[in-house]
C-alpha cells in the first residue's frame, strides 16, 4: 500500500483541521472494524490541538473511545503537569472531555528526571501493549505528525544521533539547539505505521514543506524527509499558507 504519498492541501487552518479529525474518525471507524481496537500515537506542539478539540466537541458521542488507545510520538522532558508538556495539551483539548478509560492512556512518563530511562520504560510500554518481541517493530493504526520550520517532525531534529536509530522504538535525543533531551518515536516505527499523517499550518513552514516535498537536500536535515511508511499510507495535510512555496501553489 506504500506508494506516492497523497498531499491535500486545505484553503484555511479550520478547513485543515476539520480534513485532519475526519481522518482520525476514518481510521478509527475502519481499525475497529478490523481488529476491534484502534491504535493512534498524537502528536504535539500548537497545530493539533485545534483538531483534538473538534474531536471532543463533534464526535464525543460518536467515536467508539473505549476502543482507542493513545500513545504520543514524542514528548517534552518535563512533567505531565508543565504547560510545555504534549500531554497536557492533548488532555485539556480532547482527553479529558471524552469518555476514554485512563487505562487506555499511555502518555510517556517524562517526570523521569533520566530521560534514557523515561525513554526505555516507554519502548516497554509499546513492546507488552502491541505484543513484539525485541525485534520487532509495532503497527500504530495512524500516527499524527507535525513538522518544525526547520523540517524536523516529532522529536527527530536536524543532525541528531535519533535520525540514525534502526531498531530502538524510544529514544531520549539531545537537542543541542534546545541543550535539552527530547523523548521521541524512532523512524523505524513511524515507517511502521498503516498511516501517516502530516498536519502542517502557516507560511513559516513554507519554505521547509517545500524541501520536503519537492527539494534535493540531504534527508537528514529536514528530517521529515525520513518518512515514509514501507507498507502504509502516508497523507499531508496542509493548508494554503504552508503551501505557499510548492511547484504550483497545489
Ligand atoms: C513537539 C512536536 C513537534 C511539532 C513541530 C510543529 O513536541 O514540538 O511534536 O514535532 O509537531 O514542532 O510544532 P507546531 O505545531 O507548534 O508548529
């Protein structure tokens, strides 16, 4: 199913996100369909939390959230409860409004002051959840991604040692522009996936959308170039500011 990946491009922020929850909605509904369950890892920083919140306000009734498990492909190194903290986000903006069980919850636990242990407790987490043994790489339903103006998506920075990482699932990644330890998700799961999904809003992001999508620079500085999923499908969805600087204004 791995392939060109589909790129929409949506006239206004609202219209993105809008596009962005129904297609948590269509994965959802064909996941549980399947096998019961749905599996999503969230993505953090500002873009999604629009998204989170017309999903809690639009499908509270309607999704089957007893059967969505949600896990985050990466994470701040500071505690649940700090304002910088992608969970935080994700619970103030949909978490805490729907009727999920906690159990079904698996933020990473960044109140670890050891971010290589945080980092190894969460691959574990993955590991006994999904059922892998230790070569093998998990299957999320979808995973949410955003993308930095500098072209790096979850934690996976320009020029750091995590772009390398071939077979840990988490990995605690020095971000020496931040001088901080980010907790992030590992290409090889992201290239696991069913699907991938890119949220990307704004004109800052314009000039790094267009290297990804249509440049030549290495793909270990704008790191978003890294993924595509082997067997999967991988979807942008971006809005027309964002696109400003592609071939065509798609
Ligand atoms: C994070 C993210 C990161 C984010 C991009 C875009 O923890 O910051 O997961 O990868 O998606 O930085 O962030 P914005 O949506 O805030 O522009």
């Amino acid at each position: 199913m791995s392939g060109a990946a589909q790129i929409r491009t949506l006239t206004t922020p609202q219209e993105l996100f809008a596009a962005a929850a129904e297609e948590v909605i269509r994965a959802t509904t064909e996941a549980v369909a399947q096998s019961g369950r749905f599996t999503i890892a969230l993505s953090g920083g500002s873009t999604p939390r629009s998204m989170f919140n017309l999903l809690a306000t639009n499908a509270k009734s309607t999704l089957p959230w007893d059967s969505m498990f949600f896990f985050w492909g990466d994470e701040r190194h500071v505690p649940p409860s700090d304002p910088q903290s992608n969970y935080r986000m994700a619970n103030e903006a949909m978490l805490s409004k729907v009727p999920v069980p906690a159990g079904n919850i698996f933020r990473i636990p960044t109140e670890n002051p050891d971010a290589v242990a945080a980092a190894a407790a969460y691959e574990e987490t993955l590991r006994k959840f999904f059922a892998v043994g230790p070569k093998e790489i998990p299957r999320f339903d979808l995973i949410l991604l955003g993308m930095g103006p500098d072209g790096h998506t979850a934690s996976l920075f320009p020029g750091t040692a995590a772009l390398q990482e071939k077979s840990r699932l988490v990995i605690a990644n020095w971000v020496e522009k931040m001088k901080t330890s980010r907790l992030t998700l590992t290409l090889p799961v992201l290239n696991a996936a069913r699907c991938v999904a890119f949220l990307v809003s704004g004109s800052d992001k314009a000039p790094a959308l267009h290297e990804v999508l249509e440049g030549t620079a290495p793909p270990d500085q704008y790191p978003a170039k890294l993924v595509s999923p082997t067997d999967g499908k991988l979807l942008w969805l971006i809005d027309r500011a964002a696109a400003s600087e592609l071939s065509g204004a798609r």
